[in-house]
C-alpha cells in the first residue's frame, strides 16, 4: 500500500469536515473521578476472560487506481444472520484548485456479512443510487432489506430525495420511492431496535415556532407506524438523546442537550404512541452524558460502551454494572475503543472493529473492517496474577502503548496491567463561548487542577493507579510522596541509542519520576540571527527588542499578563522551587515581573479582534511560536518561513533554549507493589519496535534510531509530489494549500536533531502554584501592590502548599 502522511489526511479531511459532518466511534470515560479502583487485587479463576475471533473483511472497491486517504464504518443492522455495515471514504485529492466532485473522491457502500461464519456476502456500491452531486445521507437494514435515504442534487433539477431498498442477499433494488418533508427539517436521526419495534428518532427544528423537539416514528413487527412529538414549553429539545428500556413496549427516551441545560425525559408508551415527562429525580442515579451510543438487545437489556469496556443498566436495581472490561480479552485495547457494539447475548459480545479512519505518518490503516467475536470463557488464564492499575487520561492509551502492554500481560508471571477509565478530565466551559485565548487557557488549567489533585490524593490514600501514563506535564505530582524515582533503572541508556539529554531534563531535583517516551519541541520558530547572545533563546531584553523591531509590536504567545507571567515563570520553574522550598527573592522572578508588567495587556485579545490575528498570514510572518511534535511539522515551519530553521527559547533572564513539551511519558506511583515489574513495562515502550510504532503516531521518540527512521523517511516524502497538500498558509485563521518553497535536505534534519539536543528542561506545569500566580500577580501588574509586598504572600501561599504534600 502507499503510504500517506497524517498532514496530508489532516488537510484533506479540513476540506471533507465542510463537506459532511464525521463521527468518530471515540466513547467517555463511564466512572466518576476518584472512585476506587481494582489496584493491587488478585485476579481469580472465575474472574471474566474472553475468547476471542476476528473476521477481517475487506469491502469490493475498484479504487480506479486512487488513494484512499480516510474511511469510516458504521453498523447499520443486523438480524440473526446477516450484519450490514456502511463504510465512507475519502480518495486524496491533488489539486484542491479544482472542482470538488462528490463522486469522484468518495465512495459509500453497505457491506453485507454473514453473522454466523463472518464471511462477506456482498458488497453494495451505493453510489450507484446518485445523480449529479449526489449524497448518501442514512443507511440502515431491517427485515432482509437495507434501505438508502438519497439526497440528488443538480442545477437544472434542484434537490430531490429518495428512499431505496436494496435485497441484503441479492444486492437487487426492490424499491425506489420518492421522499417529501414537511416544512420542518431535522439536526440528526438515530434509529433503534427495541423488541418489536423500532424507532426512528428526529431531532427536528419547527420553522414557525423557531423550537427544537424530537419526532418518533415506531414501527411495530407487521410494518404498522405511528408518531409522537417530545416538545416542552419554553425549552429548546436538541443535541443528544439516550434510549433506555422500561419494559418491552415502554422506553425512558432522555435529551441531554437543551436550552434548560438539564436532561429532559420521557416515558414513551410505544404501543400506543404516547409520551409524558418524567421526573428526573426517578433516574438521577444515570449519568446520561456517559452514554454515546446504546444497544438494546433481544431481552431489552440495555447496554453501552465506554472507555474500558461496555456497560449494562439495571433500571429494575437502579445500578449500572460493568459487562465486559476491554483488559479481559487478548485484544489490542486501542481496537477495542475504535469499536461500536453489534450484540451482546448469551455471554457473548460482537463488536464492529476499525470504525473510524485512523492514518499515521508513515501508513494508513486497511481500507476494510473487522468482526470481533468475544466468548466468556470458562476460567480467566491470569488466575493468580496481581492486578496493576495503569492511569491514562479518559481511559485511552494508543496503540503501541496498548501492544506494550499485552506484551507484558503475557510475559510477566505475577502482575496484569489493566487500563482504568475512572478519571476523566472535565472542561469547565464545555457550554460556555470562549473569547480569548485566556478563556481557553483557565478552563485546562481548572481542569487540570481538579485532575492532578484527584490523582494526588488518591496515590496517598493507597487507592490510586499504578503506573502513569501522560502525566509528564503534571508538575504537581512529581515528589518522592507521589512518585518513584526511576533513575536507577535508566542510568544505563546509551546516549548514541537514545536522547539523553531529553531524560536528564525531565528531572526534577535530579530524580526521574517521569520517564519520557515521545516529545515535543516548544519554541520560537525563526531564523538564527534573530536569537540571543545565547544562540538559543532571548533574555527579557533582547526578546523585548525582537518583539518591537523584529516582530512590529506583535507579540507571539498571545496571553493577558497572568497566564503570560505563568508561561515564563514555568519555562523556568527549576530556578524558584528546588528541594521542595520556594523562593521567589531573587532577581530572576522580578526580572519576569517587569517584563510582563511593561510589555503585556492585561487581557488577551479576543478571538477574531486584529491583535489576536496579527501575523496569522504565514506568507509574511517571519518567526511561529510553535511545538513541533514530528519532523514533518518542523519543515512544514522552515517552509512557512522561508527558510528559517531555529528554534529557540521564549523570554527568560538567562537566555535559555526551547522548551520539551511531553507527549508520552510514564511514571510509577510511590504505592505500587513492585517497582521492578512496574519499569519492566517501561522498559518495553522503550524498546526498538514500540519506539519505532510511536513515532508512528505523535510526537519525536527519545529512541534517536527510531527518530531517524522517522527523519529518513519524512524528509523523502516532503519533496515528492505527493507532498504538495501538506503545506498550508493561514489567512484569517483559515487554512489555505500553498506551495512548497523549500527543497529539504538531510541538514534539514540535522538540524532538527541538534535543536533536540540543545533542550534542557520540561514545559512541566503545577497548576496549584500556577493559580496562586494568577490570583496574586496581578495586584503588581496593576499597580494596586508593590512587587515584594506580592513575593511575600506568593511565597508563603506556595510553600504551605508544598508543605502540605510533605516535600
């Protein structure tokens, strides 16, 4: 297959994004954060584990000799033989100057399978059903037919909708009737099974009363439809909807999303049409924002995927209780949450695998799908073997990681990694406009303080995780109380093999509590002779004379003074909190003041204002404050620049250079039970092949051999003609194809290299100091407080909060 780079998917789904709405099979974590988990528990023979087997299919496509650069699944029945699935996709476009053409650069078809063998019956080519600038807009199957909603379009005829079934097992067109809509038009529809019936679920917008409410249309098993509108006085009925059963002809249908800003529910009687509100206080016990996607089997049992595994509500004992973990099968664990729910029966899961169009740097994923089979076994084969709780943030590790860690699973006689998806980081302004980008840095910074503290605690009490994954950025954990220091482990890395540098700077105090897996570079993108006396980044002064010379007034990191002062007090963290004592007296900390003070507004300009897109056109920008995560990002930036190809530090007193931003990093907890299995585990993410399958994904492995793997081949590809969609300028914020202007050469990468070499220390934030910063400094920045009136409040509020974590 060719390979396809991810900047190349990247821009040509910014173009399909305008084109069709995509969703992803991504879930939400299902657990509160802080609750309890299975650490340290032994695993039992009668614990569950599942067989598993998996039908690859590959659909019928005559790709005409295009590439396929995106493609997506989605079930759309199935019955007690056959499993229908939808698949788009996208073929690359070269010239984004041309026409767009709906049928000529992508293809939709329905996919047929046998349930019980999981071969493929056939393959149904649903363009062949558009006219003109055509589009498939719902597929779904029931009683032997799948049924296409078409939507023609063309300037002599205008639009016209049609309805078309299809035999599942012939492929033969049985129907084609036109569709007329009332006056009314729906947001999304949602179709599903329950019983003898089914429901069609709209959400729809009356034009007359400028309202939103949800249409259902059921079906009973002899084809007999009848409707019932959920409307609520003074209240907007939009966004999502879960469908939960009471009985066999009753459902609880629930609207998360309204104007109310509280779920809304319905007791809807579907044998006679009927609806009444419900009291939410009867169901407040379900966290509805947790459900994504539902199933409903034969038996009415109602389940759901999250991020660990899938769910089954109990409405009758008012409890939701875990089905099956993702962890209790020989499966990828990544796989498992790019899935979406078949059936679940008699101790068996189906699960419809390889959903979402994933494409890496260096490949993209088969265009085809696959059938997972699970089968409860009759005893758990790691029967004996201690549990060990691995945090990642949400419950999603990715696939090299999700490798790493069957490889150890099977290997390790006495421990058993399993994924936990109870701790979730949850946005503060999820309903909320942001205005600037402070109101977009406070929410992750109230976000990750929640986060960070929840871990925190619960490492201390004995009832967190084991092993860390992602916390590479979570200055507030990284003291020996939380964390152990990894140094002995590691000290043996050699330096030709592996960035060494890159572990020495994600120290602190000089112990290695996070040990890094892939990076990032933060910095100043611009050309060399602008730098400092240092050669790598600006003291204060010299970034000031850049700022006004160089870069006409037109600051780089758009921040207000408090979140600006965080960012430069962060780049140089080491020099205020050392050993667990905060000093803030010296010259440095005042030095960053004044600057801030001098040189900074208050507030961050607001989204769309001039200030905030000044520059944006990287055709006249001469220097990117950036964090490069691949090689290709970096020529990407050469190329926007014209040539230009430092990096250098932000404003600091002594000039240091770029930042290394963690992009996957792994840490032990100070409770683990046994610290040697724990950085056996490290040790295989550290390996040859899984740095080399990480560099696949995102971010610079700390592997230099990976790296140059990874050079090589970015450095071939970025002069090919392929290439020639991955450049993009930004006018107004949006992205535009430019093109390549630079001719890459292996100094390129060199470069780059040296740049990786030349960092010395970690963008590792504590968001606890960081909001004492943001309360306290801006007495001094707007003159209500002299400076060391401010130090001394600042320093006695941290160190009490250093104190507190015994440090």
């Amino acid at each position: 297959m060719r390979r396809t780079s991810f900047e190349k998917v990247l821009s040509m789904a910014l173009v399909f994004t305008i084109l069709l709405t995509l969703t992803s099979c991504g879930k939400k974590a299902s657990d509160k954060t802080g609750n309890s988990g299975q650490t340290h528990r032994t695993i039992t023979s009668e614990d569950p584990w599942f067989d598993t087997k998996i039908y690859s299919i590959e659909p019928d496509l005559d790709t005409k000799g295009k590439e396929v650069v995106f493609r997506e699944h989605s079930l759309v029945g199935t019955d007690d033989k056959y499993i229908v699935v939808f698949t788009r996709g996208y073929f690359f476009q070269s010239n984004f100057d041309t026409e767009y053409s709906v049928r000529d650069h992508e293809y939709c078809l329905a996919t047929v399978v046998d349930r019980n063998t999981g071969e493929k019956i056939r393959t149904v080519d649903l363009q062949d059903y558009l006219e003109g600038d055509g589009t498939i807009t719902d597929v779904s199957y029931e009683n032997g037919r799948i049924t296409s909603a078409v939507q023609n379009w063309s300037f002599d005829y205008g639009s016209s909708d049609v309805e078309i079934e299809t035999d599942v097992l012939t492929g033969e067109v049985l129907e084609k009737r036109p569709v007329s809509y009332s006056d009314d038009f729906t947001y999304d529809r949602k179709r599903i099974g329950i019983g003898k019936y089914t429901v069609l679920a709209e959400n729809m917008h009356d034009l007359e009363a400028y309202a939103d409410y949800y249409l259902l249309t059921i079906t009973d098993s002899e084809g007999k439809e009848s409707q019932v509108e959920l409307k609520k006085e003074k209240t907007n009925l939009s966004g999502s909807a879960v469908v939960l059963t009471l009985s066999e002809e009753k459902i609880l249908f629930t609207i998360t999303q309204t104007s109310a800003n509280v779920p809304i529910h319905f007791e809807v009687d579907l044998k006679n049409a009927k609806a009444v509100e419900a009291d939410g206080k009867e169901y407040d016990w379900i966290d509805f924002k947790e459900i994504q996607k539902e199933h409903i089997d034969k038996d009415c049992q109602t389940y759901f995927p999250t991020s660990d595994g899938i769910s089954k509500i109990d409405m009758k004992n008012k409890r939701v209780e875990e089905f099956f973990n993702y962890d209790a099968c020989s499966i990828n664990h990544t796989l498992l949450n790019d899935t979406e729910l078949v059936d679940c029966y008699d101790g068996k899961v189906i699960l419809l695998g390889g959903c979402y169009g994933m494409i890496s740097s260096r490949g993209v994923s088969k265009t085809g799908f696959d059938i997972y089979v699970l089968s409860k076994a009759k005893e758990n084969p790691h029967a004996g073997k201690t549990l060990l709780e691995l945090y990642a943030a949400n419950g999603y590790v990715n696939h090299p990681v999700a490798e790493a860690i069957l490889e150890f699973n099977e290997k390790n006689r006495n421990y058993f990694i399993e994924v936990t998806g109870r701790y979730t980081i949850d946005m503060v302004r999820t309903n909320l406009p942001s205005e600037s980008q402070d109101d977009v840095d406070n929410d992750m910074l109230q976000a990750n303080l929640v986060l960070n503290d929840s871990l925190a605690m619960d490492i201390l009490s004995g009832s967190g995780p084991d092993i860390l994954l992602l916390s590479g950025d979570m200055g507030r954990l990284s003291y020996s109380n939380y964390l152990v220091d990894l140094s002995k482990y590691f000290s043996d890395l050699d330096p030709a093999k592996y960035f060494a540098n890159i572990f020495e700077a994600a120290k602190t105090d000089g112990k290695l509590y996070q040990v890094p897996v892939t990076f990032g570079i933060k910095g100043i993108h611009t050309d060399a002779k602008n730098a400092g006396a240092s050669g790598q980044g600006f003291t204060t002064k010299e970034y000031e004379e850049f700022l006004y010379d160089t870069l006409s007034g037109f600051d780089l990191i758009i921040s207000g003074q408090a979140l600006y002062f965080t960012t430069l007090f962060n780049g140089m963290r080491d020099k205020f909190i050392v050993n667990g004592k905060a000093d803030f007296s010296g010259p440095e900390f005042a030095e960053l003041a004044d600057y801030v003070k001098k040189n900074i507004p208050e507030k961050a300009p607001e989204f769309g204002s001039e200030d905030a897109n000044a520059g944006i056109d990287l055709n006249s920008r001469i220097a990117l404050y950036s964090t490069y995560r691949t090689p290709m990002k970096y020529l990407n930036g050469i190329n926007a620049l014209k040539g230009a190809r430092a990096v250098l530090g932000i404003p600091s007193t002594d000039g240091r250079g770029p930042q290394i931003e963690s992009i996957c990093s792994i840490a032990v907890s100070s409770q683990a039970p046994d610290v040697d299995a724990c950085a056996e585990f490290v040790r295989i993410l550290l390996s040859d092949e899984v740095q080399s399958k990480m560099a696949d994904i995102e971010g610079i492995p700390v592997n230099r051999t990976a790296f140059r793997e990874l050079a090589d081949y970015v450095l071939e590809y970025a002069n090919s003609p392929e290439a020639e969609n991955d450049f993009f300028s930004y006018v107004d914020g949006i992205p535009e194809p430019d093109v390549r202007r630079i001719d890459f050469t292996k100094d390129d990468m060199a470069e780059f290299e040296k740049i990786i070499l030349s960092c010395s220390h970690y963008d590792s934030a504590d968001p606890s100091i960081d909001m004492i910063l943001i309360e306290e400094m801006p007495a001094y920045f707007l003159g209500q407080k002299d400076l060391p009136s401010v130090i001394k409040i600042i320093t006695d509020r941290v160190q009490t909060v250093l104190n507190e974590r015994g440090t």
